[in-house]
C-alpha cells in the first residue's frame, strides 16, 4: 500500500501502484494522502510526536522537547502546508506512524512517500541522511533523500574545497551545469524510477529481510553517491533486478499464487 504527504512533485504515487503491478507483477494499491482523514486533539497529539522525532543535534540519538512553534509547524505540515527543511529521526519517525496508523504486520507492506528529510543514527556516532528507512512498520522514502543523501560527483566536492568562501550561489550553479545529468535535481523527472527502486526494496526488506544488493546494477543496491542512484535506481521502466533477486521475486510471486 502506497501513501504520500507533503510535496513530492514530480513523482507520481498513484502512478507507481501502477508500475509495481505491471513490471513486477506484485499487486499494490494507492491509498492517497496520509493524514487525510486526521482532524482535532488527534492532529495535535501527532504533530506533538513528530516533532519529538526531529534531529537537533547531529551526534546525540535522542528524543527532544519540542517547542510550540515546532508542534504549529508539524501541525501545517500535517495539513500539507508547510515545505521541508526540517531532518527527522526515520526510525522514531516510522513508530510514531505505527502507533498513530497501526496495521498487521506480515499482511501488508506499508510505504509513506514523503518530502521530509530523514536520517538515521550510523555506527560513527552521528546521523546521515537517507533515502528510505526499511522497517518491520512503516517504510519511510524521501523524495529529498534521493536528492541530498547520496554524495555528489567528487569534482562538485573538490570545486567547494578550491573556492571556499567564494563558493557562493552563482558558483554553485556554474558547476552544477558544468556536472550536468550526473545527480538528481528537485523537480527532476528521474526521481519517479528512483522511486519505483525504493519501494522494491521496501517490499523486499518485509518479505525477505533484505532490501539492499551488492550488484551496482540492481535496484536493491543501496547506493552512496548519486551517480550510483542513476546507475541503479534509475531503471527507466525496465526491472532492472539482478538474477538473484529476479529469482526470488519469483518464487515471492508463486508463493502469493
């Protein structure tokens, strides 16, 4: 089951349900906009957790008082009002959903596609930015992620290094253009099949217990650059599956028959 919230534009999420049942042969079903049906004490009582969920900082895996402007802005994000910028704890994120849309697990696979910025807390010490957050629950996948988690071209990095303080907006943009196609961008079209990926790996993580592959070619593949995110998620209609996990979105399929 597919949901969405927040700006996701362009992808589409009733458009992807589609897409699972014609390449993968999986059925799936768009449920529309999350927090559609979510109104009074209810909305507050969310925005409160979600906020309880946003990273304040980046090397302390922790809970946090929210303040009441932080509660008012998670209520008009709820509402579809307000943009993104904020990062939020993807786990702690995913259980609040759980707790406020509670489902069988093992029956269902749920996925929110969503424009927050989510992280987790790595091995290092600290949080990163991720795509997706997999999990028994909710699955959470983020537009933004797909744009500002994985790493840009390393020209783009030594650029940064070489013109410190002068690496000001206009200069951004300069090497952007220079870098052309080899990253996503916001508004571009190549997020829509990035996010067909996310959502297999998402039903591969519930069924299978694993979401990501060692093939650089494969959708599952979990990649860290953005020109791994073209080269893998990037299928443009195609399956695009590695033959070991063709095999097992096989047997999946005769095991649902």
């Amino acid at each position: 089951m597919i949901y969405e919230e927040g700006k996701i534009t362009p992808v589409d999420a009733k458009k992807l349900a589609v897409d699972v049942k014609d390449i993968f042969g999986i059925r799936c079903k768009y449920m529309g906009y999350l927090f559609k049906d979510i109104d009074g004490k209810d909305k507050k009582k969310l925005a409160f957790e979600i906020a309880k969920t946003r990273v304040k900082d980046i090397y302390k895996e922790k809970e946090a008082e929210p303040l009441p402007m932080e509660i008012n802005y998670e209520e008009r994000k709820i509402d579809g009002k307000a943009g993104y910028g904020v990062v939020y704890d993807g786990f702690m994120l995913s259980r609040i959903l759980m707790k406020f849309f509670p489902f069988k697990i093992g029956r269902e696979i749920r996925v929110l596609i969503t424009d927050r910025l989510i992280a987790t807390f790595d091995t290092d010490m600290r949080y990163h930015l991720r795509t997706c957050v997999l999990s028994g629950g909710w699955n959470l996948l983020s537009t933004n992620g797909l744009i500002h988690a994985p790493a840009r071209p390393k020209e783009f990095y030594f650029a940064k290094k070489f013109l410190g303080e002068k690496m000001d907006e206009v200069a951004t943009k300069e090497i952007e253009n220079f870098l052309g196609d080899r990253f996503l961008k916001e508004n571009d079209p190549r997020l829509q099949d990035a996010m067909l990926s996310l959502i297999i790996q998402a039903l591969f993580y519930s069924e299978f217990g694993e979401g990501f592959c060692s093939d650089k070619k494969c959708r599952l593949f979990n990649p860290h650059w953005q020109e791994e995110v073209i080269c893998a998620l990037v299928q443009n209609g195609e399956m695009g599956l590695c033959d070991k996990h063709k095999e097992m979105l096989y047997s999946l399929k005769n095991d649902k028959n």
